[in-house]
C-alpha cells in the first residue's frame, strides 16, 4: 500500500490551539511545503503542544484513501 507524505510548519499560539482544541473549531488547516492545503483534526496536534504553543516542522504520512498514518515533529 502506497503512501503519502506532507511537511509543513507550524506556529501557533498555546492559546490559539486551546481554542481549536476546546470545540470552537475542532479542525486545524494547515499547508505544506508544496502549497497543498490540508486539514487535520486538532486532537492529532495536542502530543507536541507546549506552554509556547504548537511550532515546527511536522512530517504527515496517510495512506492511499487519505487516512492518517502518522504524524511527526521533526527537527
């Protein structure tokens, strides 16, 4: 089974994501290296959140159907 991967970066603000991940908007949109908009559920960011907020480079891989695999913070 194929795979597809997507890197992008992030900078979001501690406060900004808590809202996102309260239910005001339970999605966040986000766009790759390669100008391709993505939305991701915001509970599959909440791992690499710190009290400086959601930042850096992440690594999305999804599978032919375009159903997650996995999703990394790399540096």
């Amino acid at each position: 089974m194929k795979s597809n991967v997507y890197l992008f970066t992030l900078d979001i603000s501690y406060h900004t994501f808590q809202q996102h991940y309260a239910g005001v908007a339970s999605t966040v949109v986000v766009k790759t290296d390669n100008g391709l908009t993505l939305q991701l559920p915001a509970s599959r960011l909440r791992p690499y959140l710190s009290q400086l907020g959601l930042k850096g480079r992440f690594r999305l891989v999804v599978d032919e159907a375009n159903r997650f695999k996995s999703l990394e913070l790399i540096v």
